[in-house]
C-alpha cells in the first residue's frame, strides 16, 4: 500500500498554510531547543486534539497520549515505561510548570473498562492490562462519589484522571517539585460534541466548566 494521500495532500496543506505561518518560530525551536510551560496527557482518542483545543503551536505543549489519559504509578520494574519516561523527561530535563491530565467524553478505553471482559477492545493483547490501571479508580469512586453517578461513564472519566493525578504524585520527581511549587498538576474533561472543557477543582475534586481566557486582540 501507498502512503495515505489524505496524509501527503494534508502534508501540502501544512507546508503551504501551517509551517509558513510558524516559520519563525520553527527556525527558532531548531536552534535553540524546545521549552515548553505545559505538559498535556490526554488520550489517543483522534477526536480529542490537545494542540488544537489549547490553540497552541509549535513548542508550547509537550503532549503524551496514551489510551484513556493514564498516569501508572512509578514503579522502578524493568518494563519499558513509555508514559513514565515522557512525564521524567517533562519534569526533569524540560522543567515544565504545569502537568494536565484531560480525559474526555465517550472515551473508549473508560468504556471497555467499565464493560469489562464483554468489551471487545479487551480480547487484544495490551489493552486490557493497561486500562486494568483504572481498577484503584473504580474503587476510589465507590467509597466516595463525588460525582452524581446518574453517568457512570462520565463519573468513571472524571475518577480515571483523579487517579492518574494521585500516581503522578507517586513519582518522586513530580512530588519533590510539587512541594517545591515549581510544578502544578491540574485535572480537565474535554466534551467532543460542545467543545466544552471542564477543569478539576484540587479543593472539591469536582469538575466545573472553564472561564475561557479571551484574547484581548
Ligand atoms: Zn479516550
């Protein structure tokens, strides 16, 4: 097979509209390196784009996706921990000021946890295991629900990126910089159909719908 020539005549609106308008700003980044404030984890989800829903450009966020938005605990087994190496390198080497867990809306990986071994999506190899990281959620969310759960899909969202914030905090790197207050973690929910992002309150743990920043120009 070709490669898709909906990716090349995506490839051309790109060099012709969007390398153009960030030229500066590239030639910039290959000289100097990159030094972005903000790490996003968010979900590999294609409707889910955290640069476009930050409006952000090239070198602004430093972005890991992974099925379901899920932070592992640290653990120091000899696994290839590709979720752990992007958040060490964030911290440590990029310094970021800010880490942002955004789950989303309808997301498939919460869903075939909740559906448990019925899901297709679990009869796979990796799958499985890897959103088994949402169990301790699961229980969280039963002993205290703090979300109505008239939505146990939305309320199963909401306790996936409570809990990838509290193992981001079983990292000693992230915890020690915490404290330091150099590095601050934040909780968000992206709706795909409205557009509307919701952001976690550390003080009730609860996610209210975001003041979006307008621009003054
Ligand atoms: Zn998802």
């Amino acid at each position: 097979m070709t490669f898709p020539e909906s990716l090349l005549t995506g490839y051309g609106q790109y060099v012709e509209k969007g390398f153009v308008r960030y030229k500066e700003t590239h030639e910039h980044l290959a000289i100097y390196g990159q030094e972005p404030k903000a790490m996003v984890i968010s979900c590999c989800d294609s409707r889910v784009t955290p640069e476009g829903i930050f409006h952000a450009g090239p070198g602004e966020l430093f972005v890991l996706r992974n099925v379901a938005n899920l932070v592992p605990p640290f653990e120091e087994t000899n696994g290839q921990h590709g979720t752990s190496a992007a958040i060490e390198y964030a911290v440590t080497a990029l310094n970021v000021n800010h880490i942002v867990v955004m789950g989303h809306a309808k997301c498939g990986g919460v869903q075939a946890f909740r559906e448990n071994a019925n899901a297709p999506a679990l009869k796979g190899d990796f799958i499985g295991r890897w959103i088994k990281l949402l169990e301790p959620a699961a229980i969280s969310m039963a002993c205290m629900p703090v979300d109505k759960l008239d939505d146990p899909q939305l309320a199963m969202e909401y306790a996936g990126v409570r809990q990838s914030l509290k193992n981001l905090m079983t990292f000693p790197f992230v915890s020690k910089f915490v404290e330091a207050g150099e590095l601050a973690i934040h909780g968000a929910w992206f709706d795909i159909g409205s557009g509307e992002l919701r952001v976690m309150d550390p003080s009730t743990q609860t996610f209210e719908v975001a003041n979006a920043a307008v621009a003054s120009k």
